[in-house]
C-alpha cells in the first residue's frame, strides 16, 4: 500500500514537473545555498608508467595551459574533471631526478564519454 | 496565462506532494566553523579560530554514502558551507571525492581566499556551483564585512567565476539600510561584470546581526526592494531574485520564479560541524533531529523531521490567526526558536503595514 501511495505521488510530481508553470519549482535552492549544479562534467584519469609498467609519482598532469593541474601519487595515478571535448594534455617531471627522470609527452585527446581513461608511458631522460 | 489563485492553489498541492515524497537533494555540509572574516551579521557566529574542530572529510562521507543506495546521488547537490569553507586545506580532495560517488557539489563563500589557484583546484575536483557574497560597492560590502580589503578580493573571486564556462554561480547580496539605495548601481556594476543570477537577501535576526538595528530593513525600505526585484526582473538584464526567506504576498511571483516554500527538511538536509543532522544551517539547533555519530543518516532523513513536514504547528503567535497560512505554511523555518510560540519576524505583515 505505501508503494503504491509513492508510486502515485512520484507520477503526481512528474505531472508537476511537466507543467510548465511549476517546473522551476523542480530547480530550487535553499536561501544560503548554492545553485543547483546541472552541467556536463567528464572525469579524465589514468596512471602514469615508465615503459616497463612501473608507476611514476610526482608527474604534473596539466591541461589546456591552464592552470588546472594534478600531480600523480605513489601509485602514479591522476584524476581531473572538465568540461571540455578536446583537450591538450602535457605529462611533465618537475621534481628532477627524485622518482627518475623522465621526457615531458604531449597529446591532443578527443573526448566522447563522460568518464576517460588515459594511461600514459614516459620515456626515461638519456 | 493562469490567475494567480489557480496557480497558487496549485502550487500548495505540489508544495503538499513534495513534502508527503520528501526526496533529499540538497544537502548542507557545514565543513568547518572557521572564518577569516567577522561579519556584523553573521548567523553562525564563526570565528578564525572556532572551538569545535573540522569535521573530518571521512566521517562525513560514510554518513552520506548509504544515499546512493536510496536516491539517484547525481540529483543530490553537497552545498559545503561554513564559517568559509575555503580555510580547508583539504577541500579540493573532499570535492573530488564526492563528485567520484556520484554527488554534485559546490561552495558558498566570501571569496577572500579565493585566486586563481584554488579556482583551479576546484574546478579540477569537479566543483559545479558557487555561491559569492557581495554587498554591495566597496565601502558597504567593507563595513558589512567589517574588513577593508574584503571587497577587493571578493571581486577578483567574482571575475574568476564568471571566467568560467563550467559553473553554475550566482552573487548574494545582504540588503540593509546602508546599501539599499545603491542596489541600482550595484546592478550595472554586476551586469559589467558579465554576472547573470543575482539574490537579494534581508538580513534576519539572527546571529550577530539580531543587536544591530541598522541591519533590519523598514517597511518603506521593504517596498522599495520588492519594487527594485520586480523591475530588475521584468528587464531581464541580470536573472535577479528575492531569496527563499519568507512569504511575501502579492509580490510572490514577481520577485522569483515560484512560489514561496520553505523545503527545509522537506527536500534539505544539513550535517553540521558537530554532526548533528538538520535542515538548513542557519536553523535554530533546538530542531536537530539526530546525529551521525549515533544515527544512521539516512533513517533520520526517512523517519524523524516530523517537525519540519507537519507545519500545523507553526499556528502561533502571529502566524495562528493569518490568512496567508495556507499558502505561507508558517515562514522560514530559521525564524523560528525553540519555544515554538511565534515566528521572529513575518515580511508580509511589514510589507501589508506599510500599505496606503
Ligand atoms: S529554513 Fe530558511 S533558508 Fe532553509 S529553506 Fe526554509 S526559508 Fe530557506
Ligand atoms: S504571519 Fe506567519 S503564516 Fe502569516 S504570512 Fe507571516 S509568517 Fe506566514
């Protein structure tokens, strides 16, 4: 029974919702609140290796010249969101020779789903 | 084009709907209680130094996870909140982490703190919306702040948000009786700053501000900024609106987009610093109605918050014998205090006194 009584008030609040002079009303936020967030977002992750599979920590993972950047960690592992469908990406080693030392890589990366995953390889510096 | 009475009488079944469904998606996270301002009007009463500690990240987020199982987390906004959210160091992680379950989030904040770097940063751990206070020009945002270079920072915060294509922001200004008659040019001065939403505020008694006198609008003020909102609304020029703080009769639709509901606890939900569970933060703590380090906040959300969904009992005091109650519902939930006898203050009677 109390199924039922939902079921009907979540096809009441649809009927609402398709009204559109209630429909706001779906878009709402509290007085000392913030905005709802109903943007596209795209999570890029990945590890970063040396061509032998071994992970490199204390990699600066950027984007775009921008500012936004991420260092991998131990596991050589980085993460970011964004909102853009091609990005330039830029893997550089800017600890010198703690954890190795290795040669900047640069790629132009397409996006087309929500979640990407990029695995990088760096050559070793001669 | 609906009458009014049908599209209020309407509003009240969908507004009755909700409550009976009451789905969580807003959630407070009040982070820390550390700020690096002091403002007159403070609510929460933080200080740069708060003696309750930031709650740890981790502890906030077991308490949460258990929503993913019950709602689609994605319609679920994380508003982190303070004293200034952005004093925690760890607040990109925390971000990133919430975004990675499933949750949207954002900050609200003074933007003191806020530069290029951290902009980034956040923008990067998927942050999607950010509330800024400004009020006003410089030297009435100064004194509300009761900081001289507040204004100065809290601006270039503003034209770091508005740089971004990603974020969904609005600026939320305090009206008092020192910047009321600057709203108009505060507006184009926004408007030249490429902001698109703007919320006006009156500032309640409540806090810091309930000693200062200064702060409370007068009725002749109250007229003049529903008519400001109404008139900035009918330009279009810059998406502005009165915020959700009370009934405000037959200004209703003119100065938001619907009508007035007071969702605290209906559709809002608070983890405060100390891990009390509520609705918004600002409401009196005598409405608490768990907390996560003995109750399961999910079971508080689907079974406690009587007090919040059944509003009969707001009938007191000067809201028992109101006409408007039906569509009012008892006000802001904020503006009531543990004894339950009577709303702090009601807009539309002060706006209803002060007609000719
Ligand atoms: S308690 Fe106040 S801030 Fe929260 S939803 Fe109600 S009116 Fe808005
Ligand atoms: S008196 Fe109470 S019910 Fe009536 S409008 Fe004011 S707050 Fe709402």
């Amino acid at each position: 029974m109390e199924k039922f009584i939902t079921k009907k008030r979540k096809i009441l609040r649809n009927i609402f919702r398709g009204l559109s002079l209630t429909s706001i009303a779906f878009v709402f936020q509290a007085c000392y609140g913030i905005e709802r967030d109903f943007g596209n977002d795209i999570l890029v992750e990945g590890v970063v290796t040396t061509r032998g599979n071994k992970p490199i920590e204390g990699i600066k993972v950027s984007y775009d010249n921008s500012l936004q950047y991420e260092l991998t960690d131990s596991e050589g592992k980085y993460s970011f969101y964004t909102y853009k469908a091609e990005l330039n990406m830029k893997f550089e080693d800017i600890d010198s020779i703690q954890n190795g030392l290795f040669l900047p890589q640069e790629m132009l990366v397409h996006i087309t789903a929500n979640r990407v995953k990029l695995n990088v390889k760096l050559d070793a510096a001669p | 084009m609906l009458p009014h009475k049908i599209t209020q009488y309407l509003h009240n079944i969908f507004r009755k709907n909700e409550t009976n469904l009451h789905i969580l998606n807003y959630l407070f996270w009040e982070c820390t209680q550390r700020c690096n301002l002091h403002c007159l009007h403070c609510g929460s009463d933080c200080i740069a130094d708060a003696k309750t500690p930031d709650m740890p990240f981790e502890d906030f987020l077991q308490a949460i996870l258990p929503l993913k199982d019950a709602y689609e987390p994605d319609s679920i906004t994380v508003a982190i909140t303070g004293g200034e959210p952005l004093l925690r160091k760890d607040l990109p992680q925390c971000g990133k982490t919430l975004r990675k379950h499933g949750f949207r989030w954002g900050i609200v904040t003074n933007g003191y703190a806020y530069n290029a770097e951290i902009h980034a940063k956040l923008l990067s751990a998927g942050m999607g919306a950010v509330t800024l206070s400004l009020d006003g020009f410089e030297e009435s945002h100064n004194w509300l702040r009761a900081n001289q270079n507040s204004f100065s920072h809290a601006v270039k915060a503003l034209d770091l948000i508005t740089s971004s294509d990603r974020l969904f922001y609005d600026v939320v200004t305090c009206v008092h009786q020192r910047n009321i008659r600057e709203l108009e040019s505060f507006k184009e001065f926004l408007i030249s700053k490429h902001v698109k939403a703007w919320r006006l505020f009156t500032i309640a008694p409540i806090g810091r501000a309930a000693a200062r006198s200064e702060l409370r609008l007068t009725t002749e003020d109250l007229h003049f900024l529903m008519d400001f909102i109404a008139k900035a609304r009918a330009d279009k020029r810059i998406d502005t609106k009165f915020s959700c703080e009370a009934y405000v009769g037959n200004y209703e639709t003119k100065v938001r987009d619907c009508y007035f509901f007071c969702r605290a606890g209906i559709n809002i939900a608070s983890v405060l610093i100390d891990g009390s569970i509520s609705a918004c933060p600002n409401i009196n703590r005598h409405f608490v109605q768990g907390n996560i380090y003995r109750d399961a906040f999910l079971d508080v959300w689907h079974k406690r918050f009587e007090v919040m969904r059944n509003r009969e009992w707001t009938k007191t005091g000067i809201c028992s014998a109101c006409k408007k109650h039906k569509y009012c519902n008892g006000g802001a939930m904020h503006l009531w205090n543990e004894q339950q006898d009577g709303i702090m203050l009601c807009i539309n009677k002060e706006l209803s006194a002060g007609k000719t």
